[in-house]
C-alpha cells in the first residue's frame, strides 16, 4: 500500500468551493495516474441518468460495490439530494469509467465484494 495526499473537494452550484485537507491517506489499491478530467466524467454520470442538485460529491476512486462485479475504479458521483435512498439508508451514487469518461452504472450504495 502507498500513502498519498488526500482532500475532499466540495463544489456548490453557487461557484462556492470549500476543500478538506485529509493529510496522507492510504488506498486500497493504486488509482491510474491517467483519467479523463471530471468536466468529461459529469457528462457521462449524466448520460447514464445522474441530476445534479445544489451539492455533487465527486471521487477517483477503487470501488467495490454489489452493482460492481468485479470491483473497479470509478469517477463517483452523488447528489444528496436525488440520490440517498432513505429506504436502505444508503447514498446510492453512478460510476463512470475513468479512463474513457463512459458511463459504467448505477451503484447500489452497498459493498460487494
């Protein structure tokens, strides 16, 4: 495992920008260090169904979830707003293929293997 600079980027429809600075963190398994730029990645979560609302979050990221087999690497996106299912308690959320900025599916918001 190799630890890396990690932040939480929150931008708001507003053009207001807040970042966290979460120090080095560790990842689970190494993310390509080439990925299309997340402008082309809103465009596929949006051409697979995802609505933005006022908040996105956003994250390059190894997933494992149970809509993902096998696990992979995602762009992830959410928006609170239209995406928390209160049912099942989870943030449910799309992935988009970070190398080609296509739309892979709609992510259950539970873990897979």
């Amino acid at each position: 495992m190799r630890a890396a600079a990690a932040a939480h980027v929150i931008v708001l429809a507003t053009g207001k920008v807040t970042t966290q600075d979460f120090g080095n963190c560790t990842f689970s398994k190494p993310i390509a260090t080439t990925f299309v730029d997340s402008p082309a990645a809103v465009a596929g979560a949006k051409a697979g169904g995802f609505q933005a609302g006022e908040e996105i979050n956003i994250s390059l990221t190894h997933r494992r979830d149970r809509n993902l087999t096998p696990s992979r690497e995602c762009w992830s996106f959410s928006s609170p707003k239209y995406d928390f299912d209160k049912k099942n308690a989870v943030m449910r959320g799309w992935c988009v293929d970070p190398k080609s900025g296509k739309f892979v599916t709609r992510l259950a918001g539970e873990g897979g293997k």
